[in-house]
C-alpha cells in the first residue's frame, strides 16, 4: 500500500519538512484511514517518514485503522526517489506480507508507475494498492499489479 500524505499547510519560516497538515488534511487522514480499514488486509508494518505532515497523517490514519501495526519512521522516505524507495522495499523482511508507505510526491508516484509499468496520480491522501509478485528482495520494475486507487476526503 502506498498513501501520500494528507494536505500540508504552508507556514512562513518553517521548513519543508517540518510543515503541519492543514485542516484538510487533518480531515482527509481520518477518511484514508476508514478506507483502508474498509479494502485491505491490517498491516504487518508501516514505513513513514520523517516529515511532520506524514507523522501527522499516520497519527490519524491509525485511529481509525484498530490494531496496532509496527511502525518504523524512516528518514530516507523523505523526498525519495522511486530507485531509493525500492531499495527500501528490497530491505523489507519476508514475514511483511503487507505494508504500508507513506511519503511524498513525486517519489510515490514514480515507484508506483515503475513497480506496476503504468502511470499513477496521487493526489494528497490518495492510496495505490499493489500486489506484488515474489519475496521483497524480487521489487523491480513490473514486479506488482496496480489493483486500485482512492481518493478519500474527509
């Protein structure tokens, strides 16, 4: 699963990756997460960055998910390219049989265009759900099937 982070605001002086979710998106969080609760499997892990609005955006998305899946914050999400975030899936281990991304554009975007070798837009809060074929270490362009994308707002 892959899921953008919810609208951010854009305060003067703060930097990037320190910027709050704006009331959007602390609106937008809670329905990604009802959404996800409601067409995929819980979580074996969850991969987030750093990023105040995608910390923010897990805080609320959890709430509604039930159950509580092991989280690794990760700086390395944080402005990612999709070579970097397939490095990173490549380190998953084998008992994650489903996980949880939740980062920035247009890294996102990319590593879901190249896993399932067709163009995604995901917009903030929006979720790309993958299957994908073989043990993590496989993660290569094609390797997954694009099964659906949503748009949640709350």
């Amino acid at each position: 699963m892959i899921l953008r982070h919810a609208k951010s605001d854009w305060p003067y002086g703060v930097a990037d990756d320190q910027r709050p979710l704006a009331e959007r998106g602390r609106r937008d969080a809670p329905a990604a997460g009802r959404w996800l609760r409601a067409h995929v499997p819980a979580f074996d892990l969850v991969l987030c960055s750093t990023a105040k609005r995608a910390r923010q955006t897990w805080h609320l998305v959890r709430r509604e998910l039930g159950g509580s899946p092991e989280v690794s914050h990760d700086g390395r999400l944080y402005g990612a390219s999709a070579d970097t975030l397939t490095r990173i899936a490549r380190e998953l281990p084998g008992d994650a049989h489903t996980v949880l991304f939740i980062g920035h554009n247009p890294g996102l975007e990319d590593f879901v265009s190249t896993l399932a070798d067709r163009g995604c837009t995901l917009k903030t809060s929006a979720i790309a759900v993958l299957s994908g074929t073989g043990d993590w270490t496989d993660v290569r362009p094609g390797w997954a099937s694009l099964d659906d994308v949503a748009k949640p707002r709350g």
